[in-house]
C-alpha cells in the first residue's frame, strides 16, 4: 500500500468496543420503525443480543432483515426507535468494531482477495502487520490459500462468498452483523463457517445473521426471531417455540395380516387426525392435544402399537405456522408470544 494510505489508516481512531462477561445484553434495538412512502418496513421492532449470543433472524423476503440490519450499520436511518450497543447510542466508532456482511455483496472484483482482506483490516483500524496476519488467517481457515492472490473477479460465486465472509471477520469484530452468510456455500463451507461463529460465540462475541436455511439456524443458534411485515412475530429458543406449537402426538401401528385399511370412522373422536401407511406397511397416525390416551386407545383397536410419542416440531414447521396464522386485534411485541401482522411482507 501507498504511503499517503498508510498515513490515512494511522490516523484513524481505534474501535471502542471491549468484550463483556458472556450473557449480559450488549444490543439493542427498541422500537425501530421505518417507512419508505406509503409502505412500513419496519413496525416497532424490538430484540436484544446477549454476549455470545447467536441468533437468527429469519422471515420471509421482504420481511424486513435487511432494513434491520442496515440500521444498525447506519446505512439507513430509522423513523423512530433507537440501536444502543451496552446502553450507549451506536455511533461510527462503535460500528467500525462490527463485522457486517451485507447484502449486497460489496467486494472490489479487481483487487486481489488477499490484498483485499488487507485494506479492509486497515480500514477498521489494525496495523499493517496485523492486517496482513487476520488476513492470512482468514484465507488459510476459510480454504482460500491457494486463490488469495487471485483476483476477486475471477473466483466461484461460492469462493467469493468466502472471501465475502473473510472480510467480516478479518477484523477481529466485536459484534458480528451477518445478511444470509451461508448463501451459496457448499455444505463442507458451511460446517466451517458454523464452527466459526461458535467459536467466536465462546469468545463473547454476539452475532445476528438472516438466513433462508432453517436447517442451518436450527442447529447453530441460541435463540431464533422470525419478523413478519416489519413486525416480530416470534421470539425465543426453539424448545421456547415448540411449546407455543398446537401439541400432536403421533403412533405406529402393524395392523393383523391381512387387515383392510382403517375405515372412514376409526379416527374418530381425534382431533385433527392424520393416518399414512409407511413404507414397513405400518399405520401411523398423528393427531393433535396434550393428551395421548385416545389416540393409544384408538391405536391398540387397529392393530400392536409400535411406537407412541409427541411429534417435534421443527423450525420449518414453526416458520410456515407463524407467518401463515391469520392475524390477531391484540398483537404485542412480547418475546416467545407468536404475533401476526395483516401487511403484506417486504424487506
């Protein structure tokens, strides 16, 4: 680099952000809304990350992420509502502590991906040497070793997400601000960039990413917030979520040789039924209520229970309950408590 540049990143004032005790609440947004003309992108949205919190924020596209995300960042400015990063206003030195990820993929096509990583440390406030160390770093656990002299142009989308995801960490951030970081990376990436995230969870260092692979937020995060039309709708850690489900439970039954199949009536007196025949010629029947024995009972006059127990609701189950659930007059922004909105989604 130039002279006159490393003159410019000497200047610049080192990020103010230390490292809390893990758990205590470290940001905030309370009651962001933010409209552009006659559409509300955000509607008093409120959540909190904890220290080595990893959360994920999911909805479906225009739900309003990005919006979120870029008023942190500053990028946007809301309407109304406030970001506090341990109770103080955050303000442009504490953003140059944060590792963001946006959107809209911001890397300069024709600098090489290495050399990249390099001016990006600097800009958030490392020395030459340590900037070109967080960037051999990155390359080499990222598995960019062999392209970090390659120009960002010429590598696959997925690598270039790669060096995408090395730019937000090359930092070494306090506070990890990631838009769909695990879009277009191979399923090997993804293990790699989970690992990372909760190792820099043990360090105390909270992350907020959106993503549309429930798979993924399922088994990485802490704690899960799904927004609908600029709007939470749900809060909480998936047991936390689960339990808010419409309870069902569900049996497995080997019918006697050569039984007919269940007639129309047998399911009666259980709500909302399901039956299905698997693939073993077993009937397994699913049905809703916190209570079994009607549906053991049910079971033991079609045939030998094989297995009886509650269904687990996945996040992907979860997700299309919460934004398909008709909306309700009374819709708060309490967390774990399911809320609808009647807007359409956007971002």
């Amino acid at each position: 680099m130039s002279r006159e540049l490393d003159m410019l990143f000497a200047r610049l004032p080192h990020p103010t952000l230390v490292f809390e005790t893990q758990g205590a609440t470290m940001l905030t947004l309370s009651n962001l809304s933010k409209r552009f003309g006659s559409l509300q992108a955000l509607d008093c949205l409120s959540l909190s990350l904890a220290g080595g919190e990893i959360v994920g924020f999911v909805g479906a596209n225009g739900a309003g992420k990005s919006t979120t995300m870029r008023i942190i960042m500053g990028s946007l400015t809301a309407d109304s509502g406030a970001v506090t990063w341990k109770g103080a206003p955050v303000d442009a030195s504490t953003r140059r502590a944060i590792g963001y990820m946006p959107e809209e993929r911001g890397l300069y096509p024709r600098m090489k991906a290495a050399e990249q990583l390099v001016y990006l440390a600097r800009l958030h406030g490392l020395s030459a040497s340590a900037a070109k160390a967080a960037a051999d770093r990155w390359t080499e656990r990222l598995g960019l070793e062999e392209r970090r002299n390659d120009e960002v142009q010429s590598l696959s989308l997925g690598n270039q997400q790669r060096v995408q995801l090395a730019a937000a960490l090359v930092s070494d951030p306090e506070l990890l601000i990631l838009d769909e970081p695990f879009s277009g990376l191979d399923p090997v990436a993804v293990d790699v960039m989970s690992q990372v995230l909760l190792e820099r969870a043990s360090a105390g260092v909270p992350t907020l990413f959106s993503s549309h692979q429930l798979d993924v937020v399922e088994r990485l995060c802490d704690r899960v917030v799904i927004i609908r039309s600029g709007r939470l709708v749900a809060d909480g850690t998936i047991p936390e979520l689960q339990a808010t489900e419409t309870p069902r439970w569900r049996v497995v039954v080997k019918p006697p040789p050569g039984a007919a199949p269940p007639e129309a009536g047998a399911l009666d007196g259980l709500d909302d039924p399901d039956a299905q025949i698997d693939g073993q010629g077993r009937l397994v029947i699913t049905a809703a209520g916190g209570d079994e024995q009607e549906l053991l009972r049910t079971a033991q006059r079609l045939g030998t229970v094989r297995e009886l127990g509650p269904v687990h609701h996945r996040l992907t189950d979860i997700f299309r309950e919460v934004l398909t659930a008709p909306a309700t007059p009374d819709e708060t922004n309490d967390p774990t408590q399911k809320k609808t909105d009647k807007k359409e989604a956007h971002r």
